[in-house]
C-alpha cells in the first residue's frame, strides 16, 4: 500500500485504456461505489454497470485515441490513493484525477474524472519557488 503500487494501479487504468481492454477495465475498477466523469459527457455516472458500460461504448468508438499521461502526483491517505495527471487525447489536454481504494491488497478505482485544461501545466521543476497570490 504505497506509492509505487498505488502509481502502477493508475498506469495499468491507462494501459486498459488505450488496449480496449475491457476485461482489464472491469479488474481495475471496484465493485461498489463507483462514480465516473468524462469529459464532454452531460452526466456523471453512478454505479459500476453505468461506468463500466461508458467504457464499452467508448471502446466501440473508432476514432478514440490513445491516452498518454503525465506529471502523475500521487496522494495516499490511509485505504484511499489519488492520483491526479495530465492527460494527452489527440492533441488536447485534460486534468485527471483518479480515486482509489486498497482492497484485499490491491488497488481498485472507485472514481475517474477528466477535464480540459486552457494551458499546458508547468513542469513541476519550472514551478515558481514562491507561490503566487491567489483570489480563491
């Protein structure tokens, strides 16, 4: 339960991703309380049947591109993990963040959200040492 296992996890949802492997898909993912946002799509999704079929709809789609990720930041805190990335689609940025669960040893997603960016990120070793004020 640390930060490498919980970063393969992760890595092993994009590997699913960009095989169409829904077999793999549906191992990822947990088996109750499960909750997905894609980007663009008008609902969230709630439920392991919903999510598990916006995966086979998505496979379905010719014209889906691979996802490349990066800058992966993990966060654990007890049974839960996080991992938040940027996303690469066919030219276009997306913010993720993955939620995860230890569960009988081994990590399973319990929730997915991606969405656009405006601007590519800064790498974290360009980041600014000091922080710059902020309105929020």
């Amino acid at each position: 339960m640390d930060e490498e296992s919980l970063l393969a996890a992760n890595a092993a949802y994009y590997r699913a991703f960009s095989a169409r492997d829904l077999a793999a898909m549906e191992t990822i993912w947990a088996e109750d309380g499960v909750t997905c946002v894609h980007p663009g799509w008008p609902v969230a999704l709630i439920g392991r049947a919903p999510v598990i079929g916006s995966y086979c709809d998505i496979f379905r789609n010719p014209s889906q591109e691979a996802i490349r990720t990066e800058e992966e930041q993990a966060a654990i805190d007890g049974v839960d993990g996080r991992v938040f990335c940027v996303e690469q689609v066919g030219g276009g940025l997306l913010l993720a963040s993955n939620w995860f669960r230890f569960i009988d040893g081994t990590w399973r997603l319990l929730h997915h959200q991606a969405s656009p960016i405006a601007a590519p990120p800064q790498k974290r070793k360009e980041q600014p040492k000091e922080p710059k004020p902020s309105f929020h």
